[in-house]
C-alpha cells in the first residue's frame, strides 16, 4: 500500500518524484526567485555527505581547494567560440552596483573556465608549476527555462576542478582519473549506484572541450541520468586565456587544460534510483543518519524503562554508526515510523516494553518495506549485528540498480528494435551514424547517445542506422 | 633580519599584511572583478580549517546545515526599514538574466535575513516547530570602495546563522550561546586569539536587530578586529515578513529571531594577530600541516638513506599529526626552510646524514624564529615530542596574544587619556554618553565604542567624556 501523498511509481514516476521530494522535506520551491529551491536540512545533509566523500577522493589524488570569484566580466565568456555560444544565452547578469551602473556587466558563473583561466595564465609560468590540480566548491547560475527540484535549478551547488598540464597525455591521464578515482568511485561505493563510463559523442561535448567523458546511470523509469563529467579542454582554453610554460628547453608553450563536475543533481539521481513508493531510501554509507531508533512506551515508567534501555544499548555505537534517539513525547510510534520511512533512514529500531523482557529489539530495513524486513534482534551484539546489516543494505541497493540496468538494457540490431528499447531503457547497439544522424534519432525517439562506452566489444558489428560495419557501440537512451 | 619581500611590522603595518597574504601565497588580487580575490589553495586551506572547527561546533549545539537562494527579489531588502538603509547602497544587482530584462530587480545577497525569512514565514506554524536553528554556508556580495584583501572584498565567504524561537528570552539565549559557545570558544581554543565578548552600542547595532554581540580581538598594531557577531533580530524581522507561530494557547504570535555569522576576515585577523617579519604564523590546532620534514642531502646515497629514516620516523604519524614532507629534488634546504616558515607551519623537522648517525632530528619552531627555537631531538619519541610542542605552540600564541591585548589596554579617566589611548590599543573606560557623543569621538579620534564588555566592574566611575557617574564601561580603540 503506497504512503499517503506519496503517487506511486507506475503511476506517474515524475508526480513521485515530486511527491518524494515534498514528503522527506528535502527542498522547497523559491518560487519569489526564478528557478531556485532552498535545500531544506534533511536535502542539504545529503549533499553534505556527498561533499565528504567527493572532497576525500579530491585530495586523496593529489588536489587541493581553492575559491574563485562569483562574478565573471562578460567578455571573458566571449573568448571562447563555443563557450560562448553554449553559455551566453543562460546567464545572469550584474548591471548595476554600489548604487551605480557598471561600464561592463558582469555575469554569475555559470561555470568557471573563463575567469579561472585568466588567474591561471598569470600563475602558470614554467613546467615546474604543473600540474596545477586545483578545486572549487561553489554556486553557479543558469538560467533555464524549466526547472525541476535537484536535476535542474536556476542556481546549483557543485565542485568544479580544473587543472593544467603540460601535455596532451597527462591531461587526457587526469581526465580518466577523475572519472574513475573520483567520480565512479564515488558514486558506485557511496551512493550504491552503478555507472557506465564513457566517452561523449561530438553533438554532446562541454562548449570548448576537446573530449567530454561521463558516467551515466539507470533511474527506475529507464532513463539516464548523467552524474558527473570530465572534460580534455584541450588547448582552447589554454590559448583563449593564454596559459602558458616554459618548458625543459626553454620553450614557451600552450598549456593543457581539464574542467570536471558534480552537483547537487546527484541528490536527483540518488532520490529515482533507489527509492520506493514509501518515500527516499538513502544508502547507509551515504545516510546522514543510518539506525534511529524508536522508544515505544504508554505510561511514565515505561517510558523511563525503554529510554534507559535505548541509553544502555546505544552507548557503544557512538563513533561506529550514525545513529539518532527519536523520543519526542508527543508523537506516536506510527507517525514517527512514517517519518523515518519517507526520510529514507536505513534502519529503524524499536525497542519496547516486551523487547524489554525479551532482551531483544525490533530491527526494520528501510529497503524492505512490511514484515519482509522485520526481524528481532537479541540486544547482546546489536551492534555487529547492525553493522552488518548496513554493509548488506548497501550492497543490495548496488545489486538491485545492477540488475535492473541489465533487465533494461537491450541490444539494438536495427533501428526499430532502437525505437522500442529506448521506450523501456537503455539501448545498447554499434553505431557509425554521423552527428546528423544522432540529431534525428533524438528528433524522432528523444533518445541520444548517451556514451561511447569505455567497455568495447572485441568484435565488429553492424550500425544500428546506416548499416556500416563498425567496432563501436553507444548507448542510446532518454536522459534527465 | 626580516625576510626579503616582507616589510617590517614597524616600519608599515599595513604594508606588512599585504607582503604576508603575497609571501605565503594565500590570495591573488582579481583586478578583473572589482573588489574581489581568489582564495589561494594555501588561504583557502586555512578557511577549510576553520569551516571544521565552526562546523563541529554549530552542529554540536542543535543546528543544522541548509542553504538558501543567492538572489534576492530587490523589494524584501525594503521591508525592514533599518535593514535596507544599511544594506541598500552596497549591493549588486541583476537586471538581466537569460537575455532577457527582468521585471524585478535581484540583488545578490549581502546577507540572507530577508529572503530566509520569507520561507520561515512558511515554515513556521506551531510553537512545536520552534526552535528552528538553521545555518547556512554561503558567498555574499557588498560593494565596498576600499577593499583589503580577506578584511574586507567585495565577495566573501561565511557561515550565517538565522533561529527562530517563541519568546524574546530563548532568542537572546540563542544569541549568547552562540556567542560564547560557537564563536567565542573557536576563536580562542583553535586560532589561539583571545577576545573581548561584549554588545555592541546602538550606533554599531546591526541593521535591523534589536541588540548585536560581538567578539572583539586586538591586532599587533593596537587595533581592534571584529571576529564574530551574534544578533537579537527581536520581532522586527518577523514582523517584516510575517513570520508567526500558534503558541500553547492557540493565540497567533509574532516569533523572534536570530542571526550570527562568522567570515573570511577571520583569515585577515589570523595573519594580523599572530604572524612576524618572517612570515605568516598559523596556531597549530588550526594548521592544514603542522609538520614539514626537510630532507638534507648532498647525493643519491644520503637522499635514499635520508628519506627511508624520514619514512620511518614518520610512520607511526599518520592519524595522529598533519605532516607532510618536502622531498622536491630541485630546491635547496634553505629555500624550502624559506618557503615553510613563509607560509607559517607550525613546526619543521629536519633530517640530514649527520642526524642519521646521531638518530636525532633538528626541530626548528615557526613561533620563535632562529637558533632560540631550535633544538635536537632524538628519534626515539619524537612523536610525542612534537606532540607536546604543537600543543605548546598553541598556548604560547594564546599568552603573548593575550599578553599583548594586556600591555596595550590603557584606562581612561578623561577624554585626553582616551585620545592617547587609542592611539596605541584599546581603552577601558566608564561612559554614560549619548550616540552623538560616540560619533564626535569617532570623528575627532577615529575610534569608537568596540563593545560594552559582557564583564563589568563592581564599582561605579566616572564617565570618560561626561563626568557622570555610571557602572557601565566600554572598549574604545579604532578597528578594522
């Protein structure tokens, strides 16, 4: 029986969305301010944890942080051919300061390239000072026609990292690190979700970039949801900002530059791949909080009996698990079960005057909704056995986004069988189409080529469209 | 002898602080964007350090994390009458975004009481949803004429508090725990400055509040620094955007609120605090690295033997210190030991072929520069040598800092000594003056009333100007 104000799925998958947004009291609508949300606690613990583990992997590979101005002077966007032509029509602009117009606008980032490359040419002097590996957390601005709470806000939060090179090679090597090291690492360990790593076909690069590599993933109605990117900006940048070294001869050359990217968009992915019609399923490696336990009780001296049980037994889980006491006095045991479902919390534990007796708790997993999940638990090692629990709650929301990948990935022989797949998911098939041919399969299936995945297989094969003979397979598929 | 590049304290203070934010490569002037600077890794690392430190303690006294919009329609400014005289002329305005003119003006936030406060306005139904203790981590933006690198930039990061509470007295206790639990305990425990707690007098009250908290630190040149502020919005805020709650009786109240924030001026008031003619000083508990090893080698046999000593010694580290060990091959000892002590880690440890044989090290202190500060130091317990020593470093800060706010505060029994006062620190003196009086000494000394200090004497005195009788004194000094 799906929650109250929750839509099921199969019912309407983008009303559910909302409905799961809404009902764990994730984010609120800034409709006074065109486009934004606000990140309500329980929305921004989340993004939180993501920071943690992404800013871990960040330095763990040799990156360090720093911060660059929210303004950039428009013609800074101009410098770029194709920068500008992707982001000009998107951003906002500053006019107007201190009371006074201003003699040049200035726009809000809606990616910083630009005005980081201008700080970089003036640091970068010799092939000593590379790679410069830096990061930024911040806010960027664009300004999109239709929004959507998450997956596309007029102001996000991301990380954007951009380092220089002193060679094609070493930036192609950080590119593909960052996609692995970082990125994958992070979303498939963390956020249990399994990715496809890829490269970009031409129609789908970053404006200015030479190579665009992503990761795509499966939500529950099939479509992809690209969760980061990697960009080879090549020299473009390099020589739009005039970065450049002096190498081991002396010889002044143009640098090589990378951007890459993740944002509170992941909060989007991590909300349509796991969770249910009761509401969010957070992963317990990712949970702000992963066990909260409910005292249940009906008069005073139950009550102080259960709290002094919750006490006794929970001592020794601080600094092993995230845990939290939920005893608020006025709210039954039910509501309060409600709330820790539609919040997505891992586990629930319920201790009450009978578990008393029993020495014993009662143990409900968040991915299990019902009697399926519930089991008593001897409250002697409750904690390895709540430990435990965590790690396989986390493998099995992996397996189970796996295994609904593969149950909704197809092989595509002809474009026909292209045209029902990506009705129903991904489609995996070989492609030697041109960028035109890409534009009308989007035109007439609103599929695109998500990646060119890394994963190739050894044999050739026949072109999805054109029937040419080729080695390369994409996969197809809608996207968010 | 003071470093190359860096002028001396005495000879122009404030030369001396920019030569020290250039030295230790903390910030970068963005010339391209008025007023502002790109923190640097070696800056922003600091700011890193003291977002944890804040963090840990916003979240351990009941607050959450969230994050509200960047732009603010340009009418909320105007709905508290004193918050937008204050604010008004110095902010930033977008009039175009997606290439379009907007109908309404956005401003980009120069603090967030406003636009926060139109959503606790929905947020807020019943005395039950109260507290409602939210911080947010944010960029703000005031357009100021004169700028200085970290004291005072255009942009600016912080953390900015808003509460709501039902009754004027949870507000106001709101306010003081933040002030001495959050801000006040930070300042003096991680970053090793002693301050002043005190209120502000109604001239100096933030723009909007009923009564504003401040701490109050001294810098090397007598001059006082505002660390952190703590504000009693009163009712006017939640007057001005209506935000009301239902009490216990269903009678509809008006709330009271709170703000506090804390910025990257703190970063100026660490370098103006604590650093020398040598560099930048940075109190250990709050140091990205306390430890750097140097390295002593005059071929490839001593490099191999010194470096597998170095990994060895600093083995049992990890967890325990933030070190890290300088083994660039193309730099000499002496620039590295130049480069550390510029960039003010706490504690260097050396290791050359002579220390091999001896199984010592050489520990030079950053806080006491030259032979005074070194010593050596077998290998066996080192660890807990340096241990001690960082914890050592960081109560020396404390003392001389505090030493130093003792030597140059002078009581003032009339006006004359004041003047002579606050021309070399602060002054503690009795007044009972009006704010005209308050403005005419700022207008003939530069100074002004820094706060009412939270501790008062016992006894009544002699007001500085007036010559009435009060109990109340105050710190007089001119400020950053």
């Amino acid at each position: 029986m799906p929650k109250e104000g929750i839509t099921p799925r199969d019912q309407d998958y983008s009303q559910w969305y909302l409905d799961i947004v809404r009902g764990a009291d994730m984010a609120d609508y800034a409709e006074v301010v065109r486009g934004c949300i606000v990140f309500k606690p329980t929305g921004y613990a989340i993004w939180e944890a993501m920071q943690r583990g992404l800013d871990d992997r960040i330095k763990a590979t040799g990156h360090v942080n720093a911060y660059f101005p929210l303004l950039i002077p428009k013609s800074f966007l101009m410098r770029e051919a194709d920068h500008v032509e992707g982001f000009a029509p998107e951003v906002a602009e500053v006019t107007r300061a201190g009371g006074e117009e201003l003699a040049e606008p200035y726009v809000i980032r809606p990616t910083s390239e630009t005005i980081i490359g201008h700080f970089y040419a003036k640091w970068v002097r010799s092939w000593r000072d590379l790679p410069l590996l830096i990061n930024q957390w911040a806010n960027v601005m664009r300004w999109e026609l239709r929004t959507r709470p998450f997956l596309r806000t007029t102001e996000f939060l991301w990380q954007e990292g951009h380092t220089v090179h002193a060679t094609h090679d070493d930036a192609e090597r950080e590119t593909l690190l960052v996609l692995h090291e970082i990125y994958a690492d992070f979303v498939e360990k963390e956020m249990a979700l399994p990715v496809i790593k890829g490269l970009k076909t031409a129609k789908e690069t970053f404006a200015g970039a030479l190579r665009s590599y992503a990761l795509e993933a499966m939500m529950q109605d099939g479509r992809a949801l690209q969760t980061a990117t990697s960009h080879n900006l090549g020299q473009n940048f390099a020589k739009a900002f005039d970065i450049t070294f002096s190498d081991q001869h002396n010889s002044i050359q143009h640098a090589w530059t990378t951007s890459w990217g993740i944002s509170t968009r992941l909060i989007g992915a991590l909300i349509m791949a796991h969770s249910d019609d009761e509401g969010l399923i957070i992963p317990p490696r990712l949970a702000p909080t992963q066990v909260v336990v409910v005292p249940i009780y009906k008069n005073d001296a139950e009550r102080s009996a259960v709290l002094a049980t919750v006490e006794r037994i929970s001592a020794e889980w601080r600094g092993r698990l995230r845990f939290k006491v939920d005893d608020r006095d006025h709210l039954t045991p039910g509501f309060k079960y409600n709330e820790w479902e539609l919040k997505g919390i891992p586990v629930r534990v319920e201790v009450g005057p009978k578990d008393i007796e029993k020495g014993s708790v009662a143990v409900a997993r968040r991915d299990m909704p019902g009697k399926a999940g519930k089991s008593f638990v001897p409250q002697a090692g409750l904690l390895a056995h709540l430990e435990h629990l965590l790690a396989e709650i986390q493998q099995g929301l992996y397996d189970r986004a796996l295994r609904f990948r593969e149950e909704h990935t197809y092989a595509a022989a002809n474009y026909a069988e292209l045209k029902t797949g990506v009705e129903r998911g991904f489609v995996r098939c070989y492609w030697a189409g041109t960028t035109e041919d890409e534009q009308r399969i989007q035109d007439e299936t609103k599929a695109t080529i998500r990646v060119i995945p890394l994963e190739q297989p050894d044999q050739a094969g026949t072109c999805v469209l054109t029937g040419k003979t080729t080695t390369q397979q994409v996969i197809f598929a809608r996207a968010y």
